[in-house]
C-alpha cells in the first residue's frame, strides 16, 4: 500500500494548476457568459424541484426531485462531515472560505454540465436513456473527442470507487471500538475488516437493484438525515451563539492569510479549499449530469437549475454549519483529522451524546452515499464496454469497500484527489465548448415561460 500511496503522491502536483484553471477560471467565465443566470432564477429552481412544473408525459426515468436527491445523496455525507475537518486540519479555518468560493462557482458548472446531460441524452444497447459526460463529449462535440470521453470514464472507474466512505465510516466505528478494551480485543478481532464485510453485504442488496431502487432508497433517506443533521448544528450553534460571530471572522481572516505554514504556502491553502469542495459538491467532476441526465424532464434547462441546488444545500449549507461547529468547539486544535475531530466537535457541544447522533447519522450518509456512487462506475464501465459487462462493476465496488476499510486515509484521500483532478480535465473541456449550446437553449427556454405567464 505504501509503494500506491507514493506514486499517486508524486502524480497529484501535476494535476494541481489544469484543475485549478479549468475549475476556477473555467467556473468564472460560465458565471460571466450566463450573465449570473442560475441565480437570478434560484426561486424557479426551488419551484421545478417542488414538482410544480413537471411534466407527466416526459421521457425518463426518475423525476427531477429523486436525481437532485440522489445525486445530493452522493455529495451530502462523508464529504459534508469529514472532508471539511480534513480540509481544516489540512489547511486551517481559513480553506472554509474558499471551499464557499468554489461551490458559488460550482452551483454555475452544475447548470451548464447538468443542462448538457439532459440535451445529448441518448439510449444504450438496453434502450435506457443515458446522460453524464461521456455522451456529451462524444455527441456534442462528435466522435473525434471519443478520446476525452474515454479517458474520463477510465479515470471515473477509480474515482466512483466509495473508498473514502467507507474508509471514513470503518474509522468511525473503530473511534467508539477501541477506548473499549473488552471490545477492541475481542478474541483478536480485526474490527476493521469485520466492519468493511459488513458494509460491503449491506451496500450489495440495494446496489444491484439498479437506479430506480437507489434513487427511491436515496430520496427516502437522504431529505431526512439532512434535517436531522441540520437541526443538530442549529442547537448547537444557539447553545453556543456568542461563538459564531468570531468563527465567522476567523474564517475570513485566516483565508487571506499570505504566511501560512500549509504547504505551498496561499496558494496550497487555495488548492485544499478547492479540492475538498470539489469533494462535497462534486461540480466540474461531471458525476452529477449521470443521474440529472436520466430525468424525467422535458426540458434541459429546468434539469441545469434543479441540478444547480447541489452545491448549495451541500457546500453552502452543509459545510459551513460543520466547520462551524468543528471552530467554536475547539475541536480544529486537537492533533485528529476526518470524522474523528467532526465526532469530537459534537461530544464537546451536545451534552456529550452528540457523537451517539453523529454516528447514526454517518452510517445513513455513508450508505447512500456508497448506493449511488457505485452507479456512476456502472455508467463508466457500461460506456468502455456495454450495459452487461458494466453490471460487474458493483462486484468490483463491494471489494473495494472491503479494501478502504483497512487503507489509511492518507491513500483514500490521495486517491480520490488525482482521480478527481483528472476527471475534472475532459469534463470541463467539455462543458466550455458546449456553453454556447446551453445559452441558446436558455433562451428559448425563458421565452417560452415568459410567454406562459
């Protein structure tokens, strides 16, 4: 494992800046050539997701609110509550805010890629309609860019794996297993692969039924934990009121800092902030256009401003409510990183219990998370192959769970990252080429609706 860890280590710098130009600066012109279109219409996009403009006759397979749920069942988790402790640890208080930067740009990349997937949507070999990157690399910019639609899936095959979730749910566990010497020593029992088989046997039973059971599963599960969540940092948060403000400010103040000791000094610390939102919300990685793609939607653009609403419930809210929690707490001193100090953060702050209720509400994060995860690797393997062969990429998922259960952090991380920064590259491409195909169809779009009103 040591030899892996090394190698991806030595590939990551590499991929840093064609990230950072295609994300940021790709990002910012999509804000300008909209014209800040996605938000101007953020109040639409709430109502389309609410079913009020729905479309019973429309081809698809789940409706607009079961593919935001779904493919917020990918982002809010794991990512929310451990990715953010593990940019602090990384980077300070002060990457929270350009984690906030990132997914403000973010929620602009998800209208045009999420748009693009509904508008060169096409049938695979079993007659489903399909949507993602893949097919709109190849049918929007025609077979001569197969190359980037290939090595896109290539890559996605490593970075749809759920090794960070599993890795980060195993350790959650074991930070309740181990202060328990009666427990941790149980016959010599290796909790973490024990932990791992079990995850992998529970993930199988919902990940072979397919999307429609994982998108009823993940609309079921996810809205409810997001709540639960949410109402536990806002006791927290008023138990703790006069603490916001100054964490606030510490966040501001700490993300211009020019002399920071993180590696590669203001720029490194940038580079952690986008990395670790890239991680939550996933925008610019082109996961999200794979389930948005397979709407039930007559019409692209309504599927770019649902699919929009991503970035801000898992970033903007999500991320900001943990860092805080992780700040006023105290709990970003202590030497831990991932859902350790997040679990810290709440035994501090909820009457000692709250890392009881974080744990339940990680193990239902974590398994929504794995449930739809493993689709997009499906989709990847289905579009290097066909449908049949890609089925036998939840076999290959499920080891892999195994795998990350025993892997350190340090080499789930790294992984994700490289193979993020890669995906990001044809993906981003992609997207701004295509742009002027978008706005054409936005236009339309709202001239339609101003003619309905």
């Amino acid at each position: 494992m040591e030899i892996i860890n090394d190698f991806i280590a030595r590939a990551l710098p590499f991929t840093e800046w064609p990230m950072f130009i295609l994300l940021i600066g790709g990002g910012l012109f999509l804000v300008a050539y909209s014209k800040f279109l996605p938000y101007r219409f953020f109040g639409h996009a709430i109502a389309i997701t609410a079913g009020k403009y729905d479309d019973k006759s429309a081809q698809g397979d789940v409706s607009s609110f079961q593919a935001l749920s779904a493919a917020v069942a990918a982002t809010v988790g794991l990512g929310n509550i451990s990715g953010v402790a593990i940019a602090i640890h990384d980077g300070g208080p002060g990457v929270v805010f350009w984690i906030w930067v990132t997914a403000l740009i973010g929620m602009c990349i998800k209208f045009y890629s999420c748009s693009l997937a509904v508008m060169y949507r096409s049938s695979d070999a079993d007659g489903k309609l399909q949507g993602g990157p893949m097919y709109y690399i190849t049918k929007g910019l025609g077979e001569k860019a197969k190359p980037l639609a290939v090595f896109f899936a290539i890559c996605g095959l490593f970075g749809f794996l759920g090794v960070f979730t599993a890795n980060q749910f195993t350790e959650t566990f074991m930070s309740v297993v181990e202060p328990n010497e009666s427990i941790a020593n149980f016959g010599d029992f290796n909790w973490q692969l024990g932990i791992g088989v079990v995850l992998a046997i529970i993930t199988s039973f919902v990940i072979f039924g397919g999307l429609t059971k994982i998108a009823k599963v993940a609309s079921a599960i996810v809205p409810f934990m997001v709540l639960v969540y949410l109402i536990a940092v806002v006791v927290v948060m008023s138990l703790n009121a006069s603490q916001i403000i100054p964490s606030l400010k510490m966040i501001f103040a700490e993300a211009w800092n020019f002399k920071t000791v993180v590696t590669g000094g203001f720029w490194g610390l940038v580079i952690i902030g986008i990395r670790r939102a890239m991680f939550s919300n996933e925008a610019g990685l082109g996961s999200a256009p794979m389930y948005h793609g397979q709407s039930k939607t007559d019409s692209p653009i309504k599927e770019g401003l649902v699919a929009m609403l991503g970035p801000f419930i898992d970033t903007i809210l999500v991320c900001t409510f943990t860092a805080v929690v992780i700040i006023l707490s105290g709990a970003y001193l202590e030497d831990s990183s991932g859902i350790v100090m997040t679990l810290s953060a709440f035994e501090k702050t909820l009457f000692g219990y709250g890392d009881d209720l974080l744990m339940l509400i990680v193990t239902a994060f974590a398994l929504s998370t794995l449930f739809t995860y493993s689709y997009y690797g499906v989709k990847c393997l289905s579009f290097l192959t066909n449908p049949k062969i890609g089925k036998l990429y939840n076999w290959y998922f499920v080891i892999m769970i195994v795998f990350a259960a025993v892997a350190s952090l340090e080499l789930v991380k790294n992984l994700i990252d490289l193979s993020y920064a890669l995906m990001v590259i044809p993906n981003m491409i992609a997207v701004l080429l295509l742009a002027p195909k978008v706005n054409k169809e936005a236009k339309k779009y709202f001239q339609r609706l101003k003619g309905e009103h």
